[in-house]
C-alpha cells in the first residue's frame, strides 16, 4: 500500500501519459539528439536538491530536460546498431514487470515471474530450432551471453581434464586453446577476458569476403592443436550479417572434441525461419549459444538469453547458493543459469511479446526484415556511385560511397548528412578496409515505407556530396 501522500499514483500515470504521447509522436521526430551530452549535463546534473520534490514534479521535469536528449531508436526509421524498436507490449508488461518488483531468483519466492521467464527459455529453444533438452537462462544481452557461455564452456572442457576450476579457480590449470574467426564481434573478445580466458591468447582463423571463418585455415589450425579447446563461431557478422559455415566447421571440432560455442546476437534469428534457416545449417550441432533478445524479438532493454545443450556446465559456472535462501525445485530456477542472485524480472517484456506476436507473428517479422533488407540492397545499388559490399542473407547492408583516396571521406560526408536529416538513422562502420554507411533492418514496425525514405534520404546525399566535391 501507498505511504499517504506520496503521490505515486499520480506519478505512474503522469510517466505512462509521457510515455504514451512519445511513443505517438515518434514518426514527426527527428532522430538524432537535438542537444548534446554537456547541455544534458547542465540541465539533469548539478547538485543534489537538498529537500525532496513531489513525485509528480520530478516525472515531468525530468521529461522535459531530457526530451531533447534522446536518440529515437525506437523510430522505424533508426537502422543503428542492430537495434530493435521496443516492441509496445513489452513496453507495457516492462512496467508491470517494475510494479511487480519481484527479485527473480527462485521459483519457490517468485512462481508466478519464474514461470514466465522459464516458458520463454523454453519457447525461444523451440523457435530457434535449438535441443529441447538445452539449459538456458536470461541475461542482459549477447555480451553477458557469450560470457556466461564461455564461463560453461571452460567448466566442462577442464573437468574432463579432472580441473574443478569452480573450486580450483584457473591457477595451474590445463591451457585451453581458443580458436575464433578474424573479424569475431568484439563481444566475444569481451566474453574471453572475463573468463580468465583472454582475449588475445587466441588461434584467431582468417576470414573470407564476407567475414565467414575460412574452413581450410580452421581446419589446418586445428589439426596442430591438442588438449581442451574452445571453438567460436559467429551467427550474423556485424557488417555484413554472414554466417560462419556450421555444417563444415563443427565435425571438424567434434574429432578434437572440442566445444563450440555461437555468438549468434542477431543472426541465430534466422534459424527460426523455415526458408531462410538453411543459411545456417548445422548450428544446431554447436554445445552453446548466444542470442540477444532486445534486437531482433524487440524486447525492451535489457534482454538477452544464453543456451547450452548439456545444463550441467551451465548450472555448475553460475549457481550460487546459501543457506538462507530456499532449496531447489523441481524446476528451473533462474539463479542456476545467470551470474545474479538478485536481477529484475527481465523475462516479463519477451514472455508479453512471444505470446502476443506467436509462433507465425514472429517468423513473419524476421523474414520481412531480411526482405526488406534485400529490397534496399537492391535499390541502393542501382544509384550510380554507391556499392553494398556484402552479399545480404539476413538485415545488414554495409555501403560504401565512390572509390579511390576520396572514397571514406565521401561515405563519412554522406551518413553524416543523412544523420542530420534525421528521418532516418544508418550507422558508421569499418570494413575490408573502408569505411561504410551500415544499414540494420531490427524494428518491428519498419516498412517499405522506411525503406523508401532510406533510400531517397542517403541517394540525395550521395547527389549532394558529389556536387560539392565537382565545385571544388
């Protein structure tokens, strides 16, 4: 119950008509910031009020600061970042989710939260293609993920070395060669470094035009390696959205019993796709994955989920448990599967997602996107001067203005003036050696009519910056 006046339901409805009215108002916004981060600072920073302010007070003030502060990412139009737009019913259960204030730890504490985030590791599994039997948990997204499955990873390649590294910690234990591609996302260099692992003491394996590990390196590196060893393999490059070559790579690593993980943020989507899952063939073979759940399901911030197809390791590198706390259950409880004890309910949002979209709402979002993606692929190459330098198998475009000494001037010119039209938001990237304009198709709401816009908005600038250069 409320402490008497203070205001709190005023304040939840005042934030939920903001909320309301910035959601309603997305389309007539410009993207970009309108101030920048020192002029946010001036108006949000400073000392602390020495006396509290009413609730309702606080809600609107910090409304009106910020406004001009925010990067429309939710927009259709932003194509920044392999982002997803904050699908308006996770948006709501997100709320209930903090009303709730459950500390989603155990089942027996939190039944009612814990099912729900149990049900979406089990219906993500499913969509994905994935082992039924995986063990899986929730975490903030694919870097946290690819950590937590590197940390399984390392459990069970050292205990079949005898090494309890959960007891012994990594002091004197047996090496594990890690082996992953040249241009792997720098997540799971992260991932490596918080294992104890490290991020450079790696067989790192060339890559192929469109950033896919080349199966005759790999299978040469690893014919020179022996003990325990970690494969990484990578479902959707940043900038191209290839995927690694599964089918090839995999058996390779099975005759060294190697355990292979799969960065797979964005990509491992795909696979949920009957007529695009091809692409991916064999991914389902890796022993672990990662997969985000705020990009492509649009799940709001933060969500992302880790799976392993044996639970053991993942139970074994994660569980913490003491006396105080209830015993274990029957089922999963979400303390086995994630480094916290204490953690919000992030499963709320994508359990209101999943069963508002189903089985077919999903895969229809997924395969639309990568349509679109090829529909602007298309379009943008056929504007004289511009070259999309990947082949696109799922919702990336990497782009690239002119050639020769000018050539990255020219692109970096171009995205910032499409930037400042502010209808629609491409992102800067670094490529085989260039510079590019990177389009990420994410947004559950994005349609021909975004892709059109894109198109005209980054053609005109590309006429533009070629006329100023002719001027010169």
């Amino acid at each position: 119950m409320n402490a008497p006046g203070d205001g709190s339901s005023e304040a939840l409805l005042h934030a939920m008509a903001h909320a309301i009215s910035y959601r309603e108002g997305l389309l007539g916004r410009p993207i970009p910031p309108q101030i920048g981060v020192d002029e946010a600072t001036r108006r949000l920073g400073g000392a602390l009020n020495p006396r509290g302010r009413a609730a309702v007070d606080v809600i609107d003030t910090m409304v009106a600061e910020a406004d001009a502060g925010l990067l429309q990412i939710t927009s259709p139009g932003f194509f920044g970042y392999v982002i997803g737009g904050s699908h308006p019913v996770g948006v709501a259960a997100d709320l209930l989710c903090s009303a709730w204030g459950q500390n989603t730890a155990y089942a027996a504490t939190t039944p009612g939260v814990v099912a729900m985030e149990n049900a979406v590791c089990k219906w993500v599994i499913d969509l994905l293609g994935l082992p039924e039997a995986c063990g899986a948990g929730l975490v903030t997204g694919a870097t946290l993920g690819n950590t937590v499955g590197v940390m399984a990873a390392r459990d069970a390649l050292l205990r079949r070395v005898n090494w309890d590294v959960e007891a012994r910690g990594l002091f004197g234990a047996p090496e594990i060669q890690v082996v992953i591609g040249a241009e792997a996302h720098s997540a799971t260099a992260a991932a490596l470094r918080y294992a104890g692992l490290g991020s450079e003491r790696v067989h790192r394996i060339a890559a192929d035009a469109q950033g896919r590990m080349r199966v005759d390196e790999y299978r040469r590196m690893m014919a020179g390696l022996s003990g325990p060893i970690l494969v990484i393999l990578q479902a959707g490059h940043i900038n191209s959205g290839a995927f690694d070559p599964f089918a090839e790579l995999i058996p390779i690593a099975r005759e060294k019993s190697a355990w292979v993980h799969v960065d797979g943020a964005f990509g491992l989507w795909v696979h949920a796709v009957p007529e695009l899952a091809g692409r991916l063939a064999g991914v389902a073979d890796a022993d672990s994955w990662a997969v985000d759940l705020h990009k492509w399901l649009n799940a709001p911030y933060d969500a992302g989920m880790v799976m392993t197809r044996d639970r053991a390791p993942l139970v074994a590198a994660m569980s913490a448990h003491g006396d105080y706390l209830p015993e274990h259950g029957a089922i999963w409880d979400p303390s086995d599967s994630v480094p916290e004890l204490s953690r919000r309910a992030r499963g709320v949002p994508s359990y209101a997602i999943l069963r508002h979209l189903g089985r077919e709402g999903v895969l229809e979002m997924v395969a639309r996107h990568c349509a679109l993606a090829e529909q602007a692929a298309g379009e943008l190459s056929a504007i004289a001067g511009l070259t999309v330098m990947n082949d696109v198998v799922s919702n990336q475009i990497a782009i690239c203005c002119g050639d020769g000494e000018r050539g990255d001037a020219m692109t970096q010119a171009v995205l910032a003036r499409v930037q400042q039209d502010g209808r629609v938001y491409p992102t800067h990237g670094v490529w085989r050696g260039r510079h590019i304009i990177r389009v990420s198709i994410c947004n559950h709401a994005t349609s021909t009519v975004e892709i059109a816009e894109l198109v005209t908005v980054l053609g005109d600038a590309w006429r533009q910056v070629q006329s100023e250069i002719q001027t010169e």
